[in-house]
C-alpha cells in the first residue's frame, strides 16, 4: 500500500512542483515597457532563455520523477534536459513559414517529451515515443519487438468536435494538414480568448481556432497557436499523462482502458486552478510569452 502510494505521489510532484514557475513568469522582463510588446533584445538572445528554460523544465521533471522512482536524480535531470531542449527546437521548427511546419515541429517536439517522460521513468531515452497527429497519438514502444499502439486523447477529440459542430466554423482542411492538428476558420465571428475577450485566434488543447483576420495578420496568428499545440502536447505527455496512468493502473479495466485511451484531463484542471489562486492574467504565463516570442514578438 504505501509502495503504491509512493509510485502515484511520483506522478504528481513534477505537476506541483513546476506549475507556479511555468504560470507566474513576469512578462516585464522579457518584453519592451512602452506597451508595444515587442521583442526587442537579438534573437539568439530569446531562444537562449527559452531552450534552457525548457531543458530546465525537462530536467526536473526527469530528475524528480526518477528519484522518486528509485533512480539517480542526475541522470534524470540530464536526460531530461536534453528532452526539454529538443521540445523547444520543435517549437521553433513550428513557426517556421514552409508547409507542414508544424507537423514536423510537432514530431520533433513528441520526441522531446518522449525524453522526458523515459528519463522520469527510468527506461532508455528512445524506448518509448509518442507521435501526436490530430487527436491521436501513436505511441511507439521500442523495449523488445517495435510495437505501434494508436491512442485517442480524449480531451482533444471533444474539443475537435465542439469546434466542428459550431455552425459559424468550418475545417481548413489545408491549415490542419500543415499543423498536424485541427485547424477551425471562424469568417462571421471572432473566438473569445482565455481573458474573455475577442481573439484572433485560439487554441484550446491540441485544436486551433482562427478568426476571420487580413491574411497578412492570420500568418502570425496562426504561428502563435501552433506554438500553444506543441505546449499543450508536452504538457500532457510529462506531466498529466503519468498521474493518469497511476490512476488507471489500479484497475483491470483502468489499464484496458488506458491503453487506447487518453483522457488529458489534470493538467489543465491543476494549472487553471493555479491561475485563478495566484490571479495570473493570462498575458503574463511563461506559455504566452514564449509563444509570443517564437511568432515574431508583436501583438
């Protein structure tokens, strides 16, 4: 009993311990005072902070995880930190203006925390890699015989649908296929951000939403959520995923279920209630601004 508990506590310390440091960030230090909210320091600059904040993120986690799994901590910081980098590398591919740059920077960022989550848990670095496409995930096991195992993330295919069954929306099919995740177009209406207000775009789990912008205007936007999908997917992959797979172990069909199954449920519930604790506006998360930065830095 305590040995089981012990295992879940595993799960959930990473999310605990590194949601106020990914929430709290304060946006002054990294963007100009004059209310332009522009980048201004050189670009080496920014992607310097962002991949070792990354590589930081993914260092703790993975050594946290593993310690309190009975491994070294070292190795798991080290591991982790080289997970965290290429997750931010992936990002930054994201961004990038060639067709299917974000299905690229997407799989690059998988893979980075697929390293995170394989240093937590103690298993070689690309034992196990999960591949997000659209709401699914193909998780590919590599420990003996390669074995495939498509899985639907629960959380995301309800959004999908939510968003395809709103009748002021329609798929761009040629968006979604470049991003690797389900792109909406809104052209009589604008979606309403986290704060309330109108946005031009929106990107809630693994889906993007875009407002009826100038074309000009739509390209940054739809850069920015692309950034937000890749956030979403490291998300769950490290820090929710593992919390749930401890729930869901302790049942037969719990882990029938999990197999195919991904709820993505925690983290979003644990980090919005940190939010709303701290009065965090959402301009001022670590997420937003690193988005901000990777999109060209001007809102």
């Amino acid at each position: 009993m305590v040995r089981h508990l012990s295992r879940t506590l595993a799960g959930l310390v990473p999310a605990l311990l590194l949601l106020p440091f990914l929430t709290l960030a304060d946006a002054g230090h990294l963007w100009a005072q004059d209310g332009s909210e522009e980048w201004r320091a050189p670009r080496w600059v920014g992607d310097m902070t962002f991949v070792s904040t990354n590589a930081l993120l993914g260092g703790l986690t993975g050594g946290v995880l593993q310690r309190l799994n009975g491994g070294e901590f070292r190795d798991g910081f080290a591991r982790g930190a080289l997970g965290g980098g290429t997750a931010y590398l992936g990002r930054r591919v994201a961004v990038e203006d060639f067709r299917g740059a974000g299905l690229l920077g997407r799989q690059i960022s998988g893979v980075g925390a697929s390293m995170v989550r394989n240093a937590g848990e103690g298993r070689p670095a690309l034992e196990q890699l999960v591949f997000p496409l659209g709401p699914i995930r193909l998780q590919v096991d590599r420990a003996e015989t390669m074995r495939i195992t498509p899985r639907v993330a629960l959380h995301d295919l309800a959004w999908t649908l939510t968003f395809a069954m709103q009748p002021e929306t329609e798929l761009d099919w040629t968006r979604s296929l470049s991003a690797g995740a389900p792109v909406f177009r809104s052209p009589l209406r604008r979606f309403i951000g986290p704060d309330g207000d109108p946005a031009d775009g929106v990107a809630i789990g693994g889906v993007i939403g875009l407002s009826d912008v100038p074309e000009d205007r739509l390209r940054t936007v739809f850069s920015h959520e692309r950034v937000h999908v890749l956030q979403h997917d490291f998300a769950f992959l490290v820090w929710s995923d593992p919390v749930e797979a401890r729930i869901m172990d302790r049942t037969d069909w719990g882990r029938t279920l999990y197999r195919y199954l991904d709820l993505g449920m925690v983290f979003p519930a644990v980090r919005g209630g940190v939010n709303r604790a701290f009065g965090v506006e959402h301009e001022d998360q670590l997420s937003e601004i690193e988005a901000k930065f990777l999109d060209g830095g001007v809102r």
